[in-house]
C-alpha cells in the first residue's frame, strides 16, 4: 500500500496547527498568559503563549506537519518498495 504524499501532508499539517493552537488555548485556561520563554518558543519564531501566539503556533504547527508529514509519507513509500521487492522471492506463490 503506497501513501498519497500530499493528501498525508496536509493533513498532518491540519493536525498539528490545530494541535499547537488548542495547546496554546489550554495552557492559557490553566495557567494564564506566561511570560517565560518555553521550549515551543525557541523552536517556533515568534510563538508565545498568548492568544496571538495561537494564531502564530497554528501557521507553524501546518508548515511544520506538512513538512514533516511529507517527509514520513515519502519515506514510507520508499521503504515499503524496497522491502516489497526484497521479500517478494520469500513468498511461496501456490501452483
């Protein structure tokens, strides 16, 4: 089974924009605005834990999964060929 590329990219890149935003809006509900510097901050450009930083968090996160869902979709198809073909001669077809 071969994974369409595009179609896993975007959406991974759905899941992981509304995975940052709905993150940022919880940890908003539980501890408030923060204002020191977290771990996603370093890694995203301008990300912060505010309701505009949602906004920034989900456009990151959909580049961010589209990217790396592309990747993984790739990788897999790739992978799935060349163990497919590998262990074609290992199945005993029935005469």
């Amino acid at each position: 089974m071969k994974l369409n590329i595009s179609a896993f990219a975007l959406a991974f890149g759905i899941w992981w924009g509304v995975g940052m935003f709905l993150t940022t809006w919880w940890l908003i509900g539980i501890s408030g605005v923060i204002d020191e510097p977290t771990m996603m901050e370093r890694v995203y450009i301008g990300y912060h834990i505010t309701p505009v930083g949602s906004l920034v968090g989900l456009a990151w996160g959909f580049v961010c999964g589209a990217i790396c869902g592309g990747i993984f979709a790739w990788l897999y198809n790739f992978l799935s060929e060349r163990i497919g073909a590998s262990a074609e001669h290992l199945v005993k077809k029935p005469t």
